[in-house]
C-alpha cells in the first residue's frame, strides 16, 4: 500500500491528532497505514482518503463528505466465520485453502478462530459517536474478557454531533487507529506474512431515502455479498469484479526473518490471507439502528429498521 509523505509525517502524531486534512495528495482506495512487525503491539489506521462518488458514476457530481465508518477484522472464535488462503510469495497466487492459522500462528488453536490478534479500539476516533463490535458470548462468566471485533463511528447528529471527513469542496484524509498483537509466527511455519484482510466502509449519506443512492457508501470488501449486494458502491464495477479485480484493506504482519527464520526446507515458503467471511460480513459489518443502546441513531444501508 503506498503512502504519501503526510502519512510517514502523521505517523509522528498521537492518537488525538489523527484526524488530519491531507490536502489533495491522497490515495486511491482506503487502505491501513503501517506494515506490522512481527511480535509486537502495533499502533495502525484506516487511512480514509476520499469520499463516495458511486464508483466513478458522473451523475453524483462531488464526492461526498464522509459521515460514518464501520470496520469488522477476521478474528472470529468460530473459524468458519473466516477464509484462510495460502498465497505464492511471488505472485500472490491463491495456492488452496486452510481451516484456521493454527499450524502457522504461536497461539492459535486447532478448530478456533483467530481471537489473538489482539484488535484493540483507540479513541478520539473518527468521529465523537464511537461503538467497539464484540462478540457477545465472550461476555459470559465473571472473568470474560469482551473479544473485540471491528468498531463503527459516525457524525451525530445524535447522541454527539462532529464535523464530517470534508470532500465535496476540498479532498481531505483522515485516520481511523486500532491497534494489534502481539503476533509471532511459529518456528515450525514455512509462512513469510500473513495478511489481514478487513472488511470496511464509509458512509456519506444516511436515511431512507438514500438507500439506492450511488454516493450513499464506499464499501471496501472483496467482493459482493447477500446483504452488500451492489457494485455501484465497491471499488470495482461489476464486470471489472468478474474478471478478477479484489480490492480488501490489508494489514500485513511481517515475519522476523532474523530472529525467526524459515527452515530451509521450507524453499519460498509461502504467505497467508485471512478474510472476514461472507456470513460474518453480513451480520456484523453493517451499522445496527438502535436508539442509543449500542448502536446507531441514523440508518445506515443495508441496515433497516
């Protein structure tokens, strides 16, 4: 992922100061900031750098100011609720799929998804309206600890009202931050990266009444599912989408081959794509309407009340 010499400044920057106008040097799609490095806690972004324009359709005129986000990452307990994909290091080539990390990531555990990539949620955010996503059956017992999956963020008015990501007059970027890990690679793993593919989207009209809008929302996900069901809204037109074009936000953890190297057996050895599943994406990507408790007080599609 490219970033341009704002965001190496901005990485100087705490949390607060995130939030930041980026002129018009910016990039294409959203992506995440930083590569991570192996067996840390790392301190990332979305880096949301420009507004919806219905993908490229000239009857929305100016790309729309972005009112809201909501991000959901590939740690579900259940690991069916993700897709593993071994990759050729070289091309990137999908070279078949796997039932979870557990053969390739210290701590994961055969049958169980990918709870330790320790997503935590950092605020200031966005925007002044922030809810954390967690799996709710991580809140039984008198000890649970709450599994975070994603979090969304939008502009009020209510209960808090903020400005909005400016676009229609001036294109301005801003950082949404997380933070994960620690995350090691196990000796025994031929594995160089694993990349961590995110389901999000941003929001520039809410309502009814925008439901079939074009410039209503970009969504950055692989590919259409049963809910997020139109290519107006996804990085790719429906015909690019078919002859291959895949656009996720990917935060890719880099292996320590000093300290951790790859056996020799292993030649290349390979990388690794983890990805929300189709099911998981529908039932958690989308922002829920709910009169302040837990969730939006707008509607955001494909949302319904």
């Amino acid at each position: 992922m490219k970033r341009n010499k704002l965001a190496k400044q901005l990485a100087l920057l705490s949390a607060a100061t995130w939030v930041s106008i980026a002129a018009q040097n910016v990039l294409a799609h959203t992506g995440i900031r930083d590569v991570v490095p192996e067996g840390v806690v790392a301190y990332n972004a979305f880096n949301v750098s420009h507004g919806c324009d219905g993908n490229g359709d000239s009857s929305v005129g100016r790309t729309k100011n972005i009112i809201a986000m909501s991000a959901l990452f590939p740690n579900a307990a259940d690991p069916a609720l993700a897709v593993v994909t071994k990759l050729d290091p070289t091309t990137g080539a999908p070279m078949g799929t796997l039932a979870d990390l557990s053969d390739d990531i210290a701590g994961v555990v055969a049958g169980v998804g990918f709870t330790g990539l320790g997503l935590n949620t950092i605020q200031p955010n966005l925007f002044a309206n922030f809810v954390p996503k967690i799996d709710k059956n991580t809140l039984l017992g008198a000890h649970a600890t709450p599994l975070k999956r994603g979090y969304f963020t939008n502009n009020g008015p209510l209960p808090y009202a903020s400005a909005p990501i400016f676009q229609e007059v001036t294109s301005s970027a801003a950082f949404s931050p997380f933070a994960v890990g620690p995350i090691n690679f196990k000796t025994t793993s031929c594995a160089k990266n694993l990349k961590v593919r995110i389901a999000e989207v941003n929001y520039c009209l809410s309502g009814k009444a925008s439901r079939k809008n074009p410039a209503r929302a970009d969504v950055w996900i692989g590919h259409l599912t049963t809910k997020f069901n139109d290519a107006n809204v996804m990085p790719y037109s429906q015909a690019e989408m078919e002859s291959g074009l895949v656009y996720w936000p990917t935060m890719t953890v880099a292996r320590d081959l000093v300290k951790n190297p790859l056996d020799p057996a292993c030649g290349a050895g390979y990388n690794l794509a983890i990805e929300p599943a189709d099911a998981d994406i529908d039932a958690n990507l989308p922002i829920p309407y709910n009169e302040g408790k837990g969730g939006a007080r707008q509607l955001y599609w494909p949302t319904s009340n």
